[in-house]
C-alpha cells in the first residue's frame, strides 16, 4: 500500500468544499450500561497470557465476547488481574483503555503482547495492589495468591517456541525452547498456580500459530503432547485440562495480520475456551452445548475497527484532489472511495496505509476528463480486515470553474415555438436551452447566443424551459425554470361536411382539409342534447361506431391546431338506418 499515491500541485482554482451528513452512524457508548450481576454464580478467571489475550485498542476482545455470552446463560465472569489496557495498533494511539464496547466491566487480566510462558516462572519481587503487600516468588504464583481466581488461564506459548530455523524472520529473541522445554514450563506453569493457590482450576491453551510456518511444525509437536501430561498431572490439588483454542478458527481468516484476531475470530476463541475452561469449573457453561438461547455455533460479526476515519479536502486542481485522512484508535490503513457527483459513478482509489501516523494526506487523480463535482469518503481496516459496514462523513468538492448566472430567462410565444431571452453568464461560452413538456424527460438546444427560438412545439400545450451556462463542455448552475405555452392557428370554420348513411347503422362523414390542421374532431348530437365527440382523426373521413336506427342526429367537425381548437363547422342533418 502507498502513502501518496501521486505528488499533486496545487493550482490557483478555487475549490467550493461543502460537508455533506455522513454516510454511515459511528458506534457510540450506550446512554447507560447495565452491568449488574444476573441472577447466577460468579466465577473469578485470571488469563495470563500473550497479545491473543491483551488484544488492541479498537477491539472487542476474545474476553468481552466470553463475559457476554456467559452472562446471557446466567453465569457472572469476573475477570481479574493487574492489567486492564489493551495494546496500541499504531505509536500515536490517543488511548490504550479504548475497548469497543465501553461498557465492558470486566477488563482486568494479566497479558502482555510478546509474553512467554517461561517469564511467568520467574523469580522476582512484586507488589500486590489488592493487599498491598511484596511477593517474593515466580509471577504466576504471584498473580495467584494476589488475585485469588477460581480459574486460571494459561494462553501463551507462541513466543516461547524455537523456529526450526534460528535465523528465519520469526526468530525474535525471545523463542528458544523445543516442545519438550515448553512442556516442563507448562507442568511447572499449573504446579505453580496450585501451590499459591491449592484447589484453583488451571486450563492451559495449546499454541494457537498461523503465522510463521517454522513455528507452527513445533506447536503442533507441543499441542500434541499438551493434554497427555496435563491428564497425567496429578488432580487431587485442583481440577487441571487444556483448552484447544482451533476448534472453531479459521486460521488466517480469523485474523487480520495472521495470528491477531479479527472481531470474528474473537467469537471463535470465546467459544473455544468456554468450552476448555467448562471442562475444568463445570461452572462455566460451554457457548456451544448450551440448550439457552445462545446459538450452538459462534455468531458472525462485523469486522474492522468500529469507529469511522474522517476526510478532509486540502485543496485540488482541476484533474486532481489532495486529501486529509485521519484513523480513529484501533485501525492503521484507509480505503478511499471517490463518486463523481454527475454519473454517480463509485471508485475505490487505493488503499493508504497510515504506517505508525493517524493522519496522512493523499491526492486522487482518478477523476474524470471534465472538472467536475466529487464526493469522498473511507472505510478504515486494521491489517486485512477492513470495516466495510461503517465509512467516514463525506466531503464534496467542486473543481468546475465559475462560469457565472444567466438569471430568469424571459419567454414569448409564437405559432408553434417559443422564443427565451437570458442575460449573458460572465465567462459562458455557450448555453443549453432545455425544454419539456411537465412530467416528460428534457430535450435540450445548444446556441452561443443570449437567446434561442424553441421551435416544432404543440400549439396549445405547456412547456417548461430552463438556460444552462457551459464553460469548456463543463455545466454552470442552471437557471430557474420557466413556464411557456406555445400558440396555434385557431382554424376557421370547415365547409360543412357530408354525411353518409352506411348499414348496420354507421354512417361515414367526409370533409374538406384545413390548412392549418393537424387533427379533427367529429362531433356528434341528436335533437336538444349537447354535442359530443364521435371520434378524433388525422384523415378527412371517419366512420361511426353503430348509431340507434331511425335518429335523428346533427354531425359537424372541428379542425384543431394541436391542442388549440378552430370553429365549429356547419351541422348536417342524418338519420340512421
């Protein structure tokens, strides 16, 4: 990804920015939260382990989505520790405390990203902030006997494995022990917790790796023999299982840099270790073998950082634009979109990735030909996984240049035509005359001129005209619309017409044609009734529909100029066979 994908010079055109609602409600904290314990019992879970656990600022988090869901089946999860922060996704995070829920209560845990299991079996001294007292002894003893949890959570592992290649790009330091070595370290993990805290249950969690294939042939070694030594570890000190975390994983689907878990992936870890830890305190109840409400299967969840970016417009020429785009906590790339406000054409223009920044400026030139007016807005992502479901309030631009107003045109009709008058736009080098009938689609005229004969109209209908200043095949605003209606020849009086009778009660009339003519009405009435209307006719003839036999009727003919009516002609007399 590019962080500029072109160098653009900004030109003396002026731009007329406006900001436009957003196209998408960002994720706001509820009015109030309601974290009050339901009506179940209370577990206290202590999770040590790496940034699996820890997760970053943005996220939901595996431990939000087991707390939830364990709570809807009557179970309080109260997690403890004496870390309640998540990781940052970039060095210029604003917070690391910025969960995606806030009204998440439950945050505590002892997780760090890039934490091994063999650190937690260190000696060393540290204070415990719930008694206030010093602790000599490893960490996890420590944490133990300070926190006093029901169940202990092992997940860690990844970060002690050594690559089978030492100087591959997944060596970081810190990896340096065989399956075996990891192993001891987790026997030794489990005894530790059961000394500072007889009768605790432990779960410990098989390495969960997608992300370095030399590191995964070692974890499927140690996940191999994980359960079998955590079954031959004696039991009578406090339950002891293992939690398989890649029951329901998709791998590098679940993630958005190949290990770190997207908001789906979190639901897939949730429901793995409800059903580990389950095993170890039959407390906890396991998300997929409720028969509660709560689905069999983890939901699917909407992806990507839930909070939009925001887009801003430095400036632009006439074929470029430059743009502000700002992330909010917990994303690290943006993808633009640009809609040309004209065709309503959408493009995606490439992705930007922010790298350590939250703000970073970026110029399109995925523009059309002609200056036209854009709109932009972002999607934000973290990694792959890129919130398509929430986007950024849109800017528009308008990079055409002032063209200038026409005004009110002013109209005057004539036979079939309407003539419009409009003063000239300051720098228009052209004018479309549009024109239409109500409720029709638009025809237009192009003239250089400051007025335009409309001709070839109905006489008699209505028209509505509009002028439009054109600079450079580039539209102004168009004037205000304007009603017109063309005038007609109201045609004399025809000769009056002759009459024959036919059978069946028909009769045909035929008359001479009118000059300016373009239809015909026959009209129709028996003695003392008003006229009505036999039927319409371009021709000079019309033959009736049947008539009732031995009527007297009176038949004449009107010549229409469109939709302006001429003189009635002379009646003749007919009576109907």
């Amino acid at each position: 990804m590019t962080r500029y994908l072109r160098a653009g010079l900004l030109g003396s055109l002026l731009l007329a920015l406006c900001v436009v609602l957003p196209t998408s409600a960002s994720v706001t904290a509820a009015a109030t939260c309601d974290n009050a314990p339901v009506a179940g019992p209370t577990v206290k879970v202590l999770v040590i382990g790496d940034s699996l656990t820890n997760q970053f600022a943005g996220d939901y988090t595996w431990r939000y989505r087991f707390w939830q869901y364990e709570r809807k089946n009557g179970v309080n999860i109260d997690f403890v520790g004496p870390v309640d922060t998540l990781l940052p996704v970039t060095e210029s995070e604003t917070s690391n405390d910025d969960y995606a829920d806030p009204c998440f209560n439950q945050r505590d845990h002892d997780s760090v990203g890039g934490k091994d299991l063999a650190t937690t079996l260190t000696i060393t001294q540290r204070y415990c902030q719930p008694n206030q007292t010093w602790y000599d002894g490893t960490e996890v003893a420590w944490a133990t006997s300070c926190y006093q949890p029901d169940v202990v959570l092992g997940f860690m592992g990844y970060n002690d494995l050594k690559p089978l290649n030492a100087s591959s790009p997944a060596y970081q330091g810190h990896h340096g022990y065989t399956p075996a070595e990891l192993l001891t370290n987790a026997q030794a993990f489990v005894t530790e917790v059961q000394t500072a805290k007889p009768g605790t249950a432990v779960a410990m969690a098989t390495v969960l790796s997608t992300k370095a294939p030399q590191v995964v042939v070692n974890a499927t070694a140690y996940n191999a023999s994980l359960e079998t030594a955590m079954a031959a570890m004696p039991q009578t000190n406090g339950p002891i299982g293992v939690v398989d975390p890649t029951v329901d994983w998709k791998g590098a689907a679940d993630t958005w840099d190949g290990y770190h878990p997207t908001a789906n992936g979190e639901m897939h870890l949730a429901w793995d270790i409800s059903e580990g830890l389950s095993a170890v305190d039959p407390t906890i109840v396991d998300l997929r073998a409720t028969g509660l409400p709560t689905p069999a299967i983890p939901p699917v969840e909407p992806i990507g950082p839930r909070l939009p970016g925001t887009v801003s417009v430095l400036g632009g020429t006439k074929d470029s634009v430059q743009l502000s785009l700002t992330l909010p906590d917990g994303a690290n790339n943006a993808v633009p979109f640009e809609r040309d406000m004209r065709t309503g054409t959408v493009t995606q223009l490439p992705s930007v990735d922010l790298g350590t920044a939250k703000t970073q400026t970026m110029t399109t030139t995925v523009l059309n030909l002609d200056p036209d007016q854009y709109q932009f807005w972002t999607e934000v992502g973290r990694g792959s996984a890129v919130a398509t479901d929430i986007t950024s309030a849109a800017v528009t631009v308008d990079l055409r240049p002032s063209i200038g107003v026409v005004g009110r045109p002013a109209a005057s009709s004539s036979l079939h035509a309407v003539q419009v008058r409009w003063s000239a736009a300051a720098t228009a080098d052209r004018y479309l005359v549009r024109f239409r009938r109500p409720g029709s689609a638009w025809s237009s005229r192009s003239t250089t001129a400051t007025s335009y004969r409309v001709e070839g109209l109905l006489a008699g209908a209505t028209y509505q005209l509009q002028v439009i200043p054109v600079r450079s095949n580039i539209m102004g605003s168009p004037s205000a619309v304007i009603t017109a209606v063309a005038r007609g020849t109201v045609n004399p009086a025809l000769p009056r017409p002759r009459v024959t009778r036919l059978t069946h009660h028909r009769i045909r009339v035929t008359w001479k044609r009118s000059a300016h003519a373009t239809r015909y009405q026959v009209l129709i009435r028996t003695k003392g009734r008003s006229w009505h209307t036999l039927g319409w006719t371009t021709a000079t003839t019309l033959t009736s529909r049947r008539l009732v036999a031995r009527r007297h009727y009176a038949v004449a003919v009107v010549g229409w100029d469109s939709y302006v009516a001429g003189r009635r002609s002379a009646a003749t007399a007919v009576t109907a066979r």
